[in-house]
C-alpha cells in the first residue's frame, strides 16, 4: 500500500513530556506505520498506509484526547477556530489570580483582627487552590507528582 505522509499541529501542547507521550501513543495506533512530535513547532507528523484522511484524523484525535485533554489537533492546512475555549479559559483564570491577589492584599494591609485576617487569606487560598485543583483534575498522575513536587 502507498505511505500517506500527514501533518497536524497540536494547539495547547506546552509540555515536551506530553508531546513524547502523543508521540508513543500515536504511533501505537493500528495502520499508523510512523509518527514524530516537533515540540518546539508543536506539530505532529503521521505516517500512515493508505487509509482514508479522516480515519487518521479521527484516531489521532481521540488518542491525543485521551493523553492530554488540553491538546486539540487540527489539520495543518486548516485556520485554528476563534472558539477554541483557550482564551475564554485564560481570561477567567487571570479574573481568579486578581481576586485572589486583591483578597491577600487587602488581609495584610487591613489589621482588622486575627479572624478577618484569617477568612480574607483562606478565601484567596480557595480561589487560587481552586484554580490548581481544576488544572490538576485534568492532568496525568506524573504530572500531579510534579505539582507536587513544586
């Protein structure tokens, strides 16, 4: 059968580790004869024999899911959408780190007493905590050991 040579770019690949795990993972599909992850260009070239352009794309798809959620993966020809979710998500997240922020300011200028103090502190710990405990939800085991870790 004739080799099909296929180009992917991955948006939201920011980790090297998750970008070797797509790799191992792609090239584990069946009819999938090769595949490579540039991490830097964050694309992903695939390899494939002669199987329809939308049966690799769908595989492709749902292996990345399953590997990293964070990752979509379009075809490289094709425009990124405007509704890809990632600048709603970033804009929340930096509506969070203020409130967060303004929260911790105000309980160490404020000497209102030990118990506001204390609730201002824990209240800005929950919206950052919450913000971490989100992201950790969605990542891998190893991934949290390293949040851990730091």
């Amino acid at each position: 059968m004739k080799q099909v040579k296929r180009e992917y770019v991955l948006d939201g690949l920011d980790c090297s580790n998750c970008a070797q795990k797509i790799e191992n993972g792609v090239k584990g599909i069946k009819g999938v004869d090769g595949c490579a992850v540039n991490f830097a260009a964050s694309t992903l070239t695939v390899s494939a024999d002669g199987k329809e352009e939308q049966w690799v794309t769908n595989k492709v798809e749902k292996k990345v899911k399953s590997i990293d959620p964070h990752v979509t993966v379009r075809p490289k020809h094709k425009k990124k959408s405007a509704d890809d979710g990632y600048r709603k998500r970033m804009i929340n997240m930096l509506i969070r780190m203020a409130a967060a922020v303004i929260l911790g300011a105000a309980a160490y200028l404020i000497h209102a007493g030990p118990i506001l103090e204390f609730l201002l502190f824990f209240a800005a710990y929950l919206i950052i905590g919450g913000i971490l405990s989100f992201e950790r939800s969605k990542t891998s085991a190893a991934d949290k050991c390293l949040m851990n870790i730091f």
